[in-house]
C-alpha cells in the first residue's frame, strides 16, 4: 500500500506538468498570433513591402497615418478635365474706316485710281454687317485761283464720291457731304506736289447706334419746329 506522502508527491509533479504544457501551448499561440500582426512596411527601390517581423533581423515599428508610405501612382490618380475648351473667337472692330482720294487740277471726275480705293473702303463696310453707317463726306481744293471757286469744286468732289459709292451700293443711313475750299491743307500750296495732295476728299465711314440715331431725328424735328 502506496503511503500518503508518496501519493501526494506524485499528485504535485502530475500538476506541475499540467501546467507547463499549458503554459508552452499558451506561448505557442501568443508567439504566431504575435508573429502574424508584426508586419512592417519596408521601402524598396521600385516598391513598399510587407516582412515579417519576427524574421532574423527586422523588429516592428508603429507608423503614425501621416507619415505612412503613399502610394507613387498619386499624380496618376489626379483628375484629368475632358471637357472642351471653349475658345473665344476674336471680334474684330470693323469701323471706323477712312480713305482719302486725289484728283486732278480743276476737276470733279474721280480717276480710275481713286475708283479702286473707294471699292477697297466699302469691301472693309461690307465685314461690318448689320451696323448703321454714317458717311462723312470732305473736299478740299487747293489754293489755285479765287477761294469762292475752290469751294464750289471742292464740294462738287464731295458730292461725286458720296454719289459714286451709293451707286457702288455703300448701306448708308447717313450722309454728311460738305465742301471746305482751301482750308485744311495737308500740305504746302506754293508747289505742284503739295497742290496735288491738297486737291483730295476725306471719306470716314463710321457706326451709329439705335440711341444716337433717335437723338439726331429729334433734333432735327426740334429745329424744324422753329
């Protein structure tokens, strides 16, 4: 018959057993539950990878949010617009337009020349579709022979340009046809060549609005009613 003491003896050891294998199986689970959180992230030249920490050599680390790797396909992630530009197209201001025209001495007929220049003038109108034109129509002569003559002859060369573009078709609503003799030279009268360029009328073609062309209508009424 075993003893008491001896019984007891045994009984102890058989627990203390017990318990260490527990204590190692515990260990065991701690040790691969630990060991599959430790991954670290490790920068490489091409790319950022997961190790393993508990391998030989590599020790984990906590990495705050901020200051996390990002990721280098970033700028390929920005948005790209597709939508079209929308291009402004250029309005380019018509009027005014001007021409100056020349003519021989003592005369009222346009030349062929000054023909070919009042067409260039009205191909210019012509781009400025659906404005109101206003026609400013100046002779001049130059300072050879009595002042009442020239400026007779130079409102006859006002009047042949104003007639010859409204033949031309020019969509005038406006004309201003006026003769000024020998005032205004352009240059000197006591030579041929500044006669030549004093012997001239000035055409500018301007714009007038809806307003401005109400406004002189009125006038006119008003100064008609005097």
């Amino acid at each position: 018959m075993i003893s008491k003491s001896k019984y007891l003896g045994v009984s102890l050891c058989v627990s203390v057993m017990a318990l260490s294998a527990c204590s190692s199986t515990d260990t065991a689970q701690t040790s691969e539950q630990d060991s599959s959180y430790e991954l670290v992230n490790m920068r490489t030249e091409k790319d950022v990878q997961n190790v393993n920490a508990a391998q030989s050599g590599y020790h984990a680390v906590k990495v705050a949010d901020d200051e996390a790797p990002q990721s280098t396909d970033s700028a390929r992630d920005e948005t790209v617009s597709t939508e079209p530009e929308m291009e402004m197209e250029a309005t380019e201001e018509v009027l005014p337009v001007a021409k100056t025209v020349r003519f021989e001495f003592d005369s009222d007929e346009l030349t062929p020349r000054a023909k070919t220049e009042l067409l260039t003038l009205l191909d210019s109108a012509e781009d400025a579709e659906g404005v109101k034109i206003q026609a400013a129509v100046d002779g001049y002569a130059d300072a050879t022979g009595p002042s009442s003559y020239n400026q007779e002859l130079s409102k006859r060369r006002a009047q042949s340009v104003a007639e010859y573009l409204e033949y031309q078709g020019a969509e005038v609503v406006e004309w201003q046809v006026q003769g000024h003799g020998e005032s205004n030279p352009v240059a000197d009268n006591s030579d041929a060549s500044g006669r030549q360029q004093n012997r001239r009328v000035e055409v500018n073609l301007v714009s007038l609005t809806d307003r401005e062309l109400q406004d002189r209508d009125k006038s006119r009424e008003q100064f008609s009613a005097r």
